[in-house]
C-alpha cells in the first residue's frame, strides 16, 4: 500500500515536470490523425527513489507525417579513448556529468 | 498523444495532446534534444568540432576545455581546474545535471585512475557479467582464445534458411559483443567482425562459434585496458592476412594505434576488394590505416593538442617498398588509384613508415585466429591486462 502511494507520487511529479517544461497542450484529435500512445515506465533507482517516466511510443509514429529528421550525431569510442589517454598523460582534470529528464528540452 | 493511463483530464478525456516538444520515446526526441545542447554549447562559446560531432572546444588565456556528449552522457576534460569549474557551474545554470565529479563511468567503461602515476585502467567489467548472465553462460569451461586457431567459417547451404528465432538469438549475441569490442576488447575484433558476416542467415554452426566468443569472454572477464602515458607519439602497427577468407579469397585488414603505450584504436576488416598478392593485401591495410591516421591528426589538431611523432609499421617489406619509391611495376600497376593516397601521405611526411619484424607485431591478432601461444603474445603487447579490484 506503501508503495503504491510512493508510485502515485512519482507519477504526479513526472506529470508536473512535463507541465512545467509546456511540453504538451490538451486539444481535439485532428479527424485524420491517429494519437501516438504512451506509457509509463517504473524504476527504483539506487538511492532509494521511485522514479515514473513517461514514455511515448515512438514505433507507431508514420515517417514523412509524424517525423522526419531522426538522425542524432553521436561521439565515437575512439575520440573517447584518444582524449582520454591523452589527458591522463598530462594530468588534466576530468569529470562527468549526466543531463536529467534529457529529451524534455527539445 | 493520447493522454496518459491514470491522468486523463475530467471532462475532456476524448482530448489528445499536441507535443510542442520532445518526449521520451518519440523517433524524433535525441535529434530534438541534441540541437537543444548544441546551441547552448555554442553560447558558453564552444566550438564544434568536425573530426567527431559529439567534441566540442573552448581555449583561451586559462586554458583548454574539452566537452565530449554522448546523448545525455556529458565527459569534461580541462587543464585547469578554474576554467573546467567555470565553464561547468555555467552550463548547470542552463541544464538540470546529476554532477558526477571525478570521473569514475562513462558510456559504460569503467574508468579508474591514477594521477600519481598518470595511469588509468578502462574496462567493461559489469557488462561483460550481464552479457554472460544474459546467455546463461556464467558457468562454462573456459577456453583460451576467442575462436579455434586457424578456424575459419563457411556460409550456409544455398537452400538453408535460417528460423526466426535463431536469426534473433545470433544477432542480440553478436550485438552484446560488438559492443563489448568497440569498447575496451581489441582481443575479440577479428573473431567478432568474423562471425558479424552471418547475421543475415546464421547456423546453428554459427551459433555455436559466436557463443565461443561470449565463453572466451567468460574465461577472462576482468581483462581491462591500462593505460600508462609514455611518449606523446603516435605508433600504428598494420597487418593483414592475404586471400584469408577461404571462400571468397578477400585479405582481411587490420591495426592497432598507440598514443604512447596505450591502445586507443583498433580495427579488423575484410578488404573490399580481392589483392592478387600479400604485398598488395598489406598495402591496402596500410591506407586503412593511414586514413585513421589523418583523422586522429585532425582531432588533435582541433583540440589543440600537441602530438609531435606519426609512426606507421608493417611487416610486409614489398609493401613498404612501393610505399615510400615512386615505382610503377607491372605487378603493382593495377592497383586502383585511391590506394596511391598512402604514398601521397608519405612523401607530404604526414607519418614516417617503418618495417617491423612480424614477432614484434601488434596487429596480428586483428587478422586471423592465433594459436594460444601468438594471441597470448599479442594480447600483453596491447596492454590488456587483467585489474585488481
């Protein structure tokens, strides 16, 4: 029952965060368009909190009508790796950090 | 978007959502995102470079700051502690950011360092355990190399097609192991990029010897790349096997690339086009290697990195002969003109070329399957050891 509560929680916050952000606006489904579907999608992370996440489902969107630039550049392993070397070499600083609720911004 | 399962808003539940922005999920979500941190990148005045689309750069009088992206995985890399502290408190103002400090992960590597020694140790350890979990292979005997010494896979029956579910088990197997491969497994690229030739209709012969693979990385999980500076000079070694695939008579191409002592770049490949001879093979392989030669020179470059010494060794002398003299002899005269770019990059002294005796090879295992003994050799020359935890 606990945890029940604690999901509810994490699911209002994840709705808040999208609100906040103006991520969607509540209209009438155009007549020749189908809504792309959603879910949601549950993790206990490490620490300790419940996390809910809001994940659209991306497989039933139509090339060409819903989308069409896909393509995101990615860095190789290999400039990883380089750079790495290199600045271990040279006693650089190096730190690392992980961007939240990343595709919201877009 | 329909509207979510438990949130439906009272009274206008027949209503949908018009996304003014990305979600998670959508085909469209990275690419959206990414123009999103490009721009504000640009604003805290990064460049962006060209050789490697997720680097981007900033210098000036305090410094260089290196920012590498990899969709939400941000790594920074400064020389001075004031301008890496900067430039971070200011994209924070920006992005909501775990800050991760030191770094310790990334894209999966496991990375442990030590700045007395300037030394650091990478590796993929708790993805290889899940991998063998995965394929219920954590309790295998052990074997030694990745494929059999000398193995070499034939396609299947012209009539053979292979069932769904195989197909899929191959390719989520050979999948795990790309991975594995690209990150800090130099010693599984030939037999990975070998049995990667099946995908599109494996046997279960083929099964069988991926699953080797995947037994092989069982064996020797705690297997990590160590890096130990040296010199700021660049060392690639090229190989190649001539005709080795026995059903087509293609040359496979390899090389490995050191920055110092340390194996930044490898890569196996089955040559395009079939070589009417070794020395032919290893001059192809030669101009794999030179052009990731020019691109790594490119990124350092843009980075504002100095590397002062190209080195290129092959074993192959005839090779390196027609490499370096402006000879134009009827056995050597077929071939195709874009591999004429590696002398060009020779005579502009873009990298020096040198003959290495094959016993001191460092690219041999990208090639062929070894013997225990030979990949063994070659493995500890590529600085793949095993760490303590």
């Amino acid at each position: 029952m606990e945890e029940q509560k604690k999901w509810e929680q994490a699911c209002k916050e994840e709705i808040k965060s999208i609100e906040d952000r103006n991520v969607w606006t509540l209209v009438d489904c155009p007549p020749d368009r189908k809504p792309v579907k959603c879910h949601w999608v549950f993790a206990k992370k490490l620490d300790g909190r419940f996390k809910a996440r809001l994940v659209a489902k991306g497989f039933s969107q139509i090339y060409g009508e819903d989308y069409d630039e896909t393509f995101s550049p990615v860095t190789h392993f290999e400039t990883v790796r380089l750079l790495l070397a290199y600045v271990c070499q040279n006693d650089w600083e190096i730190e690392s950090l992980d961007v939240k609720t990343a595709f919201l911004y877009g | 978007m329909e509207q979510p399962e438990g949130f439906k808003v009272p009274g206008s539940s027949n209503k949908v959502y018009r996304l003014l922005r990305a979600l998670y999920g959508l085909k469209q979500a990275a690419l959206a995102w990414n123009k999103e941190l490009h721009k504000s990148l640009l604003k805290l005045n990064f460049k962006h470079s060209k050789s490697d689309p997720g680097v981007y750069i900033f210098q000036d009088k305090s410094g260089i700051m290196l920012f590498i992206v990899y969709v939400d995985d941000g790594l920074l890399m400064s020389n001075s502690a004031k301008l890496l502290k900067k430039k971070k408190t200011a994209f924070l103002n920006v992005w909501e950011a775990h800050d991760m400090g030191p770094v310790k992960e990334y894209l999966g590597f496991q990375i442990t360092r030590n700045r007395v020694k300037r030394s650091m140790v990478l590796h993929q350890h708790p993805y290889v355990l899940k991998v063998l979990k995965h394929f219920q292979m954590e309790n295998v005997k052990h074997v030694r190399t990745p494929l059999p010494a000398g193995y070499q896979p034939s396609t299947a029956p012209k009539d053979y097609n292979a069932s769904p579910t195989i197909r899929q088990w191959y390719q989520s197997v050979i999948g795990s192991l790309l991975f594995v491969m690209l990150g800090t497994r130099p010693d599984i690229a030939f037999a990975v990029i070998k049995m990667s030739q099946f995908m599109a209709n494996p046997t279960e012969e083929h099964l069988q010897k991926a699953l080797h693979i995947v037994k092989y990385l069982g064996s020797t999980p705690n297997l990590a790349l160590h890096f130990s500076g040296g010199a700021s000079s660049l060392d690639c070694y090229s190989d190649s096997d001539w005709a080795g695939d026995s059903e087509t008579q293609h040359s496979t191409s390899g090389y490995t690339i050191f920055l110092g002592n340390d194996l930044v770049s490898w890569r196996s490949r089955r040559q395009p086009t079939v070589a009417l001879s070794s020395t032919e093979a290893e001059y192809m392989s030669m101009c794999d290697c030179a052009q990731q030669i020019l691109w790594i020179k490119l990124l350092f470059q843009e980075c504002h990195l100095s590397l002062q010494h190209f080195m290129m060794f092959g074993d192959n002398k005839g090779a390196i002969h027609i490499a370096q003299n402006p000879v134009m002899e009827g056995w050597s005269k077929h071939i195709s003109i874009k591999y004429y770019f590696l002398r060009e990059c020779i005579e502009k002294q873009i990298f020096m070329l040198d003959y290495v005796p094959t016993d001191q090879q460092k690219a041999d295992m990208m090639t062929k399957n070894l013997t225990w003994q030979k990949f063994q050799d070659n493995r500890l020359r590529l600085n793949l050891l095993e760490f303590k935890s």
